[in-house]
C-alpha cells in the first residue's frame, strides 16, 4: 500500500482531508474575529456572549482528540456520521448558545 507523494495527492481521500482541514480552521478563524460583530446584535450580554466562547473553545478542545479517538476505532464515514448526528441533535434541543 505504499504510494508515492504524487500518487497520495491525487488521491480523492487525501483530497477530501485537505479540503476539511483546510475549511474548518477558516470558518473558526472568521467566527472568532467577527464574533462580536456577528452576536452582539443577537445577543445583547457581553458577559454571556464570553461565556460562550469559552464553552466553545473547551468543547473543541475535547471535541478534537475525542473524535479522534473515535475515528481511529469506527473509521472515518462512520465517525462523520456520529458527527453529523450529534450536531442535528444539539440543533434540535437548542443546546447550541447562538
């Protein structure tokens, strides 16, 4: 199974990696600069809006190495799945702050 660098950049899985891990961050970086400017109208408590961030910023930093975990035993189609599910479900609950 060893393919050359050429033949691992042509590849649609490693494509499809980069694209994700190359997206996600710049979404995270334009939310976070723009958080303020974005929320504020939405919600009108600055303190709460912190509070947010912080719960975000400790979520992503368990989310990130649990989903790993999780990768790393039920494959990548089955964790994005469990992903998307857990997403719909927080959605659906209103557990999201926004």
């Amino acid at each position: 199974l060893k393919k050359g660098l050429l033949a691992t950049l042509k590849d649609k899985k490693f494509i499809l990696l980069f694209v994700i891990a190359y997206f996600i961050p710049l979404y995270l970086v334009y939310l976070i600069l723009f958080m303020k400017i974005i929320f504020m109208p939405i919600i009108n408590d600055d303190g709460y809006l912190a509070m947010c961030s912080i719960v975000l910023t400790v979520a992503g930093m368990i989310g990130g190495p649990f989903w790993g975990v999780v990768a790393d035993h039920k494959g990548f189609k089955a964790t994005l799945l469990l992903v998307c599910i857990a997403d719909l479900i927080t959605k659906i609950l209103g557990l999201q702050c926004t």
